[in-house]
C-alpha cells in the first residue's frame, strides 16, 4: 500500500485520526472522526466542532456542530458539509484546498495549501485567504492543482453536482460524494 493508497480495512463506524498539517508538512490540528464511507480514493467521516464558536465569512460554527468530512486521495481538496449542532440543519460547506489526502491505517493527513472555499446553501461562494496562498512558496505545478481545485468545486456547485448535489438544505439531505 503507497501513501496514497486508503487503507481498504478501514471500516463503517471505525474511529480515524485527521492530522491537519500545513504547507510544509507540520503538524497544526489533529482531531478523531468515525468513517461513514469509504471508496477506493476517499474517504467519509462524521467529526464534531470541538473549538470555541467561531464565525468565518458568515458561516457560524458552534461546538457541537456535525462535519461530515470528505477527503480525496486523487482530488486537491476536501469538503466539508456542516450541519448545525442543534436539530442538524445544512449550514454549508468549508472546503480546503489541499494535496491529495493520505489515507493510511486509522489516519488522514491532508496537506493544507491556505486556499479555502465556503459555499452557502443557497450556491454562493466565498473564496478565502487567496493572499496566503499566494505568499506560500510551491511549486509552479502545484500552485496550477490548487487554483483548478477550485474551479472544480465552482463548476460542481453551479452544476449541484457532488457533494453540492443538495435538493434542499434540511436535516440529513448533505450526502457527500
């Protein structure tokens, strides 16, 4: 199994350590989640909101608050569906723009690149810390795979297409894709 091979034991319900690390590397958050699904190049888990409220470009997150929490291993992001602590209505999507997940036995590492995307229920978008991406020192290559990454998530949200496939914002309708 290559790093970005997902660990095919990796079980509905199990529990599975996410390392957030930045641009180099480093480790900056860690915290457990419980797999919802996995496929042969993702991964899905339900994580809770463990920090204090915090409000980001409008979305207002709470302790408590749901995540259900996709990560690629072939994809240069990850999404996140947050749905409100309290009766579990859809409050949006955070995504992070990333290197492709490694999926290892009862861990994820995702390779955070500043670039992030909050989409609103309704399909709007905000694209956050673009002056942060822009001062990290990558790769030409690399900078081209984070900037498609969000044209990618863009065009799935116009299109309501993936994780965005969403009929309506109500309590449990976020399956992420």
């Amino acid at each position: 199994m290559t790093d970005q091979e997902p660990d095919q034991a990796a079980q509905k319900g199990e529990r599975v350590i996410v390392h957030n690390l930045d641009a180099q590397g480093r480790e900056v958050l860690r915290y457990q989640g419980v797999v919802l699904r996995r496929t042969p190049t993702s991964l899905t888990l339900e994580a809770r909101f463990e920090h204090d409220d915090l409000l980001v470009s409008g979305l207002h997150l709470r302790r408590g608050d749901r995540f259900v929490e996709t990560f690629y291993s072939d994809r240069w992001y990850n999404v996140f569906a947050i749905h409100d602590a309290q009766g579990g209505r859809l409050k949006g999507w955070y995504c992070n723009v990333t290197r492709p997940a490694r999926l290892q036995t009862g861990h994820v590492y995702a390779e955070d690149l500043a670039l992030d995307m909050i989409v609103y229920p309704d399909g709007r978008w905000q694209v956050l810390d673009e002056e942060e991406f822009a001062a990290l020192p990558l790769r030409l290559e690399e900078r081209r795979q984070a900037l498609q990454a969000i044209t990618e998530l863009q065009t799935m949200v116009v299109r309501r297409e993936g994780p965005f496939a969403v009929p309506h914002a109500g309590p449990g309708t976020a399956e992420v894709r």
